[in-house]
C-alpha cells in the first residue's frame, strides 16, 4: 500500500480548535466538528504514518499508530470542577512498542500557534496526557498548551522507573554529562521536569553534587516548539524526525537505565 504523502495540517482545520477554546461545549462541537472528522484526524494519522517512515529512515526505534497511540479529544471531567469537554488540541505519541505512554516516547501535539495560555485548574489533569499537566514554574507554559511542538524523553509516572533512572545517573555520570552536552548542542534545554523540593529518599549523599539538579526531577523531557508555517507544510514529518534524532541521546540514556 503506497502512504499518501504528508499534506501539512490546513489552517480551516486549525481554526476549528480556535473556534473550540471559545465555545466548548457539546452542541458547538457537534455542530461545526466536520473539520475535526475529515480533516484534523485524518492529517494526525497520515502525519503519524509519515513520522514511522521518517524515524525508520533515520534508525530510530520509534513508531505510533493512528488509533491506539492518539490521544482523545475529549477530556476526562469525571472528578473535575472544570467541565469543558474538549481539549484544543489534538496529539500522538510514538514509542519503541507502539503503546501509548510507553517509557521514552516521542510526543507530538498540534494546536494554532500563538493560543492563549489556559487556567490551571489541578483537577483537570488527565493521567493518560502530559499536555494536561503544568510546568513546575507556573509562568512557564510547560505541557499545558501554547502552540504546536514535540517533544521527546522520558515522562515517568511510577516510582521504580524514576528511580531506577535517577540509579542509572549516579552510576554513570560521565555518559550523563555527554548526553547533557550534546542537547545542549542542539539547543534543547530540559523542561522544568516537576523537581521534588528534597533529594530524594536514598540519594542523599549526592546533596551539593552535581547530579543534584538531575537526581531530583521526575521527568527527563526536552521539547522543540513547532511554528505555524512548520504544521503547516509537507515537511513537518521530517522536522519532528530530526528532532528525535537530536533528543536520541537522552533516549537511548533511558533505555538503558529502564532496561526498556
């Protein structure tokens, strides 16, 4: 089967997600969604179909599905006081065994550039979506949303796997430091990484050293934001494609230390 080449996302589909930050609510979405249908989700698949070739093109174990690796528009408003249903975004991951928050992930999330930051309500977290969670440092946007980007490494949920990563650190501290200066090379800084305010408990010995920054955070994540004229166009697979290569060295880090 030939792949329908990647037609960039078009911007009557973005404003549809412009149009749903101003109006959520079910019966504007029911009735203006056919942007959604037969456009936004259509052009996610063929973007993740495009990414697959792209990451296999540059040996990058990484690769998502059009169904079972996108997130659902829908927001999960069970145990939440804000009751807006829809997110405004739509989003994918790709990861080495195609589920969805499997441990080093390759995050994809297209939205209108230049959106307005959102209130942070704590309840509206959705465990299953790293867009829902905010940064460590409120005046940054962190996950919650101000334009398209990607993003790439590891966003640790369970306590073995944090640790078993914060191990991997002070047991090899001169492969961390190379993995630190080649993002730094690329130009991607780490995302705040919601730092515990402690040393955690068992690498107290590394208070003052300079693992102590590393050793603290919970998520090892750096992101590449995305311009609107990049998700726009036919070449946004391999802009994404080459970012993963750059953030491949933090990857292959935590493959190693999860063992995944």
């Amino acid at each position: 089967m030939i792949q329908a080449p990647f037609p960039g996302f078009a911007p009557a589909d973005l404003a549809f997600l412009t149009g749903l930050a101003v109006n959520n609510d079910r019966e504007w979405f029911t009735a203006n969604r056919a942007p959604y249908d037969e456009g936004l989700k259509p052009t996610l698949a063929t973007l993740i179909l495009a990414l697959n070739e792209a990451l296999d093109d540059r040996g990058l174990p990484l690769a998502g599905h059009p169904k079972t690796t996108v997130f659902r528009i829908h927001r999960d408003v069970r145990f939440s006081k804000d009751k807006r249903p829809y997110k405004t975004h739509v989003s994918a991951t790709l990861t080495r065994d195609g589920q969805k928050m499997s441990p080093g992930m390759l995050y994809v999330h297209i939205e209108p550039e230049g959106g307005s930051k959102p209130a942070f309500d704590p309840e509206t977290i959705d465990p299953l979506d790293p867009t829902t969670f905010p940064s460590g440092d409120d005046a940054d946007a962190g996950y919650s949303g101000h334009g398209p980007f990607a993003a790439a490494g590891f966003y640790l949920s369970e306590r073995p796997h944090i640790d078993a990563f914060r191990r991997a650190l002070v047991a090899d501290p001169k492969g961390w430091k190379a993995v630190e200066q080649a993002l730094t090379a690329k130009g991607l800084p780490f995302e705040p990484g919601e730092p515990t305010k402690r040393m955690p408990k068992g690498f107290e010995d590394q208070v003052g050293g300079p693992l102590e920054a590393a050793i603290k955070r919970t998520r090892w994540l750096v992101r590449r934001d995305l311009t609107g004229p990049e998700i726009g166009g036919t070449a946004l697979p391999a802009i994404i494609a080459d970012f993963a290569v750059h953030a491949r060295p933090l990857l292959e880090f935590g493959w190693k230390a999860l063992r995944a």
